[in-house]
C-alpha cells in the first residue's frame, strides 16, 4: 500500500463556506483519518496550499490548522508542476477567469457554484476544459446531505408510486444588521457584487431536481427584493438592491410539478432550514438535511374538514421515520473523496462543470421569467450546440 501526494491549490478558503465546510470539514479532515482509499489499497493524501488576496488572514489560517504552505501569488502557485488541482470557493465574477488560467496551466478543476455569473462564460469554461484536457467538478453538495440520501433511495425503491409533486421550503431570517449582526456577508444584497438569492440557491434547486426526481423543462419564477436596505460588516447601511427572496414554480420531465420557495426574509416554521414535501400515488416523504419522514397510501389518515372544532389529528405525528443506516458523514467531505478519485484514479465522476452549467442556466432562465413575468422553457444543455 502507498500514499500518493496530491498538491491541492484552494482558493477561496478565508471566507466561511470555504473555511469550514472545505477546508475543515473536508480536506483537514481527509488528512486525519489517513487520506482518501483507493480501490487497490493505496492512500491519496491531499497537500493543500492556500492561496488568497489578504496574506495576514491566510498566514493565521494556516498557523491555526497546521498547514504549511500558504501565498498570495495565484499566477506562481499555478506555476508549480507538484500542485495539479486547483480549487475555488471565492466570489462569483472572478471563478471563470480564474478557473481558465488554472487549466491553461495543465490543473484539474473543482469549484464550487455559481460556475459563472452567466451560461456564456460557463459554457466556454467546459469548451476550454475539453479543449485542456484537464478533469473538473463542480460542488453539488446537497445531494449528498442525509436526508436527501433517504430522500433518493425512497424514489430508487418505488416507494412513491407515480411522482406527482415536489414542494421545497428554504430560508431563514438574515439579520439586517441594525439590531443583531448579520449572519451573511454584505455582498450577498448587492447586486453589483454578484449577489442575490436566484443567482445563490437555483444552481443548488437544478442539480436537486435533476438527479432526485426528473431534469428541468420550464420555469416560471418570481424574485423579490424585500428588505431594501441592510448593514454592511463595519455597520455601515448601504442599499441591499439584490433579490433576496424568490417564488419558482417548474415543470419537471414526467409532468411533475415541483415549487420551491427561496427565501433570506422569512422566520421558520418547519422541520429544518430547508424540506423537501414528495407527493406520490403510493406515499409521501418529507425530507430536511438530515431526516426523511414517510407516509404510505395505506396508512394516510382521513382527515375531515370542521371549521367550527379544533383539529383533533396531530399531522406530525402520522409520519415515520425513515431509519438511519450508517453513519451520517459531511456531504462536502463525501463529495471531494469521490473527486479525489476521480483524479488520481479515473473512477467515474458525473458532476463536471456542464452539470455546473445547467444551475447557470436555470438561473438566467428564472430571471428572463421574472423580468417577463411569463413560462420560459429550458432546453437541454449540450455544449456543442452552444
């Protein structure tokens, strides 16, 4: 049994998404346990050097952790033959440019979403990534989170019958800033800067919808700007002009019907920050991001309509759990293992940077149907046709 190197750039790494689920959560905790296991018993063990723009932040980050290596120099850290993977988890305007100058260099590609602030620029990184013959994936991390997990073997077993419909539920209150701090960074209210909640959470909305229930066909979508003015991180107020709420009904491929309700201005009520409610012939599942509960044709209870009493059926009760089988494992984690194969051991990986593409696309697809408050169609993505 050997251990394999594997130089791994991460950019992006100093913000909280790249911090925690990336770096800590992910690759420090690959080292721990000894690497990520190949099928012929040898072990890939991931040496990162991070890379970023503020060199006192990343010097303490990797004092903190006990890394090594750590540079401001993009351009000379892409340079060195012994790092072959590049990572991204920065902002969204500058991932293309950064994503092509690192397979101009000869580096594999893994990032996280959006690709690209638009389907043109990311269609032109899978060209360019053809064109390198460089592998690429792209985080598509909620599909591994445990309750999906359940969520999917309940669609793979037939559990639900013909799939009618599927209503998501996601969001949580942001704080503004004036009264509590906030909770999210400040760019993400600024349209200028790349934010607003379309942009954010439709990539994750199309790679859910695709691989749980059936690809994306039509969208009707309606964003919102809600609280028009917030609190920056040194309390200044500024004006949050980026969407901050969005209503998106869409059709999905075998008539299903699926509504999701994307929401930074809403208090929650619900089993988790995001549900998933499946409606089947034969049952229904509801799943959060680590419970699935389920309810079969024959134990739906028959509720009666009485305005004039108090309901006497507890709902919540009704449900069963969907039972753990193993051990819940960081779905960010899972994710880089399997890319980490794919790399060093050409083991099959489907989440490339078109799957990346398609979340770019249904984003542009729910803004034209905003803007012109009508159905818009998406075609199927093919690169060539682009």
């Amino acid at each position: 049994m050997a251990e394999i190197r594997l130089g791994l750039m991460m950019h992006g790494v100093t913000g909280r998404m790249g911090l925690n689920q990336h770096l800590i959560r992910s690759i420090l905790a690959i080292r721990q346990q000894g690497g990520v296991a190949l099928d012929n018993g040898d072990r890939v063990m991931p040496d990162p050097i991070l890379l970023g723009r503020n060199a006192e932040a990343l010097e303490r980050l990797a004092k903190t952790h006990g890394i090594s290596r750590w540079s401001t120099d993009v351009d000379g850290a892409l340079a060195n033959p012994d790092d072959t993977v590049f990572f991204d988890s920065a902002s969204t305007q500058g991932r293309a440019n950064l994503l092509a100058r690192a397979m101009r260099a000869g580096k594999h590609v893994y990032c996280e979403k959006p690709v690209a602030p638009t389907l043109s620029a990311a269609l032109e990184l899978v060209r360019f990534a053809k064109k390198c013959g460089v592998k690429h994936g792209v985080v598509q991390d909620k599909l591994f989170l445990p309750g999906l997990l359940k969520l999917a073997m309940l669609v793979k077993s037939g559990f639900f019958g013909r799939i009618l419909s599927v209503r998501g539920e996601f969001g949580y209150w942001v704080f503004e800033g004036d009264l509590q701090p906030i909770q999210r960074p400040s760019w993400n209210y600024r349209k200028a800067d790349g934010g607003g909640i379309i942009l954010d959470m439709m990539c994750h909305w199309r790679y859910v919808l695709d691989n749980l229930f059936g690809a994306v066909k039509s969208v009707t979508c309606l964003g919102a700007n809600h609280i028009t003015q917030r609190w920056d991180e040194q309390g200044r107020p500024y004006p949050a002009n980026a969407d901050d709420a969005c209503y998106a009904t869409l059709q999905l491929e075998g008539g299903i019907v699926a509504h999701i309700n994307s929401s930074w201005c809403t208090r929650v009520r619900r089993d988790d920050l995001v549900t998933f409610h499946v409606d089947g012939t034969h049952g229904s599942a509801v799943a959060g991001l680590m419970d699935c509960k389920s309810q079969q044709r024959v134990n739906t209870p028959r509720p009666v309509w009485n305005p004039d009493l108090r309901q006497p059926m507890n709902f919540f009760e009704q449900w069963l759990d969907v039972p753990d089988t193993k051990p819940a494992e960081n779905g960010f984690k899972m994710q880089w293992e399997r890319f980490i194969r794919h790399v060093v051991a050409n083991a099959p990986y489907q989440w490339d940077l078109l799957e990346g593409a398609k979340g770019v696309q249904l984003v542009e697809c729910s803004l034209q149907s905003w803007l012109e408050r009508r159905w818009v169609d998406v075609p199927t993505l093919r690169v060539e046709s682009a």
